[in-house]
C-alpha cells in the first residue's frame, strides 16, 4: 500500500490488478464496518459508533445490575464475564475493554471509565462468514440480556 505498483515500471496487468485488489479490500471493509454498526446497533443493550478507518468495533455494553452481579460472583470484571459467556457459547472471540490498552484505546475514542466495552476485529472472517458471525453474536446478546434481565 505505501509503494504501489505504477505504470511507469510496472506492467498495465500487475497495476490493475493491484488496484482491484486494493478497492475489493476496502469495499469489505466498509461493507463489514457498515453491518457491525447496523447489528451491533440493533441489539438491545449495545451501542456501536460508526466506524471510519478502523479494523475493530469498540461497542457499549450497557450491562443489567443482574449481569454485573453475576460477573462478581465469578470474580470476573462485567465486560470480561460478557465476553467469557459469548466465547463459551458461540466461539466468538472478543476482547473485554477492561484491559489497560483497550481502556486507552476506548479513552481515545471518547469512551469515559467505568462504562463496558468490548472489541471486535473487522478482518478475521470472510464476508459470508462475517454475516454469520454477526447473527450469531446478536442472538447470544439477546439471550443474554432475557438471562440477566
């Protein structure tokens, strides 16, 4: 991406091709961006910021006292205890936001402390698989949330 190929010294087939490739990866891209927000979105106790030029989703978790309590009874942070459960559940990997990186990361994207976050990678899975994977993780939300109401 930083030193492309050019026509100058490259062929008109390796520049095309490199420019296809190029935009069919940020299509995906924006296209994943755009359907994380819409989902994530539309889950009852999340809220996702529109994503522009990032490769991960940070969404609020706006957790019930019922899902808190039961984080502690395990000994677990609220937001790791969400993502622990949607890992044992689907397969989904999510890191919580209660890591210090995360937290600074979450904190320069406007997030205050002592609200819950999790992370969502937008470059693991193909788009087919990504739409799966988003289904996936809205039906295990609203579970959770009919558990921990």
């Amino acid at each position: 991406m930083c030193n492309p190929p050019e026509y100058e010294r490259n062929s008109k087939e390796v520049v095309d091709l490199f420019q296809k490739e190029r935009d069919d990866v940020s299509n995906m891209l924006k296209t994943k961006a755009r359907m994380v927000v819409d989902v994530l979105n539309s889950c009852k106790r999340l809220k996702c910021q529109e994503i522009q030029g990032a490769m991960y989703a940070f969404p609020r978790l706006f957790l019930t006292a019922s899902a808190i309590e039961a984080a502690k009874t395990k000994g677990m942070e609220p937001c790791e205890y969400f993502c622990r459960r949607m890992l044992e559940q689907t397969g989904i990997i999510t890191v919580p936001g209660m890591g210090m990186l995360v937290m600074i990361i979450l904190l320069a994207f406007g997030q205050r402390e002592g609200t819950y976050h999790f992370r969502l990678s937008l470059l693991i899975w193909e788009l087919k698989e990504f739409s799966i994977v988003m289904e996936t993780m809205k039906s295990f939300t609203e579970a959770f949330f009919v558990e921990y109401p």
